[in-house]
C-alpha cells in the first residue's frame, strides 16, 4: 500500500467490522518535527492483548475466511521504512488507536501530503 489513503481506508474497514460507531482519523503534518501523523480512533469492540501484540506480523488475523492480514503490517512497514514505526492502544468493549508516523522528508510521506 504505497497511497496513505489505502492504509486509511483499510483501518476503518477494520473498524467498521468492529462494530465501531464512531472513527475519527486525524492526518498532521509538522516540518518542524519532520513527521506526518495519521491517528485512527474508533469505539469498536476493540482488540484482545495476545492479539494485539502479535497485530502487525503478516500471519496474524481474526478472519477466517485466509490465514494472513496485511493491513497493519503493511503500514508498519511503510512507516519503519521512512524513518517512523507505529503504535496500537486497545482495549476490549472500549476501542482502538491506531499511530503511524512517518518521517516527513522522505519522498514517500511528502508524495502521500499532497
């Protein structure tokens, strides 16, 4: 997923399948800190703590329809790959926050603010 709005899109299909009723996606932008920040909050049903510590490795899902979830590994891929990395907080029956920063004077975080 080489187009931030992939990555956006594919966290709020996650959401949505949560059951989320509320997603808010927040993008900043700061040269002074050199990074673009995209923050995805929702009040689905969250994600249990052995799955959310293995979350971004490739062979992690909860679906049962394929054996492997790409999103989230893919987007820290993306931003570990621009000099960022990301963060998950999540808690059963209250929610998910999904943090991705990427450094924001590489190419590809600088073609993705545009």
């Amino acid at each position: 997923m080489k187009d931030l709005a992939l990555h956006i899109l594919d966290i709020v299909h996650n959401a949505i399948s949560a059951k989320a009723t509320l997603i808010e996606v927040d993008i900043r932008e700061s040269e002074k800190e050199d990074l673009l920040t995209l923050v995805i909050k929702d009040n689905g049903r969250g994600i249990a703590p052995h799955m959310l510590a293995t979350v971004t490795d490739a062979y992690t899902t909860s679906r049962t329809t394929r054996k492997v979830g790409m999103g989230l590994p893919l987007l820290r891929q993306n931003a570990e790959q621009s000099g960022g990395g990301i963060s998950l907080e999540s808690e059963v029956g209250v929610g998910t926050t999904v943090t991705a920063k990427f450094g924001f004077s590489t190419s590809t975080a600088r073609r993705w603010a545009k």
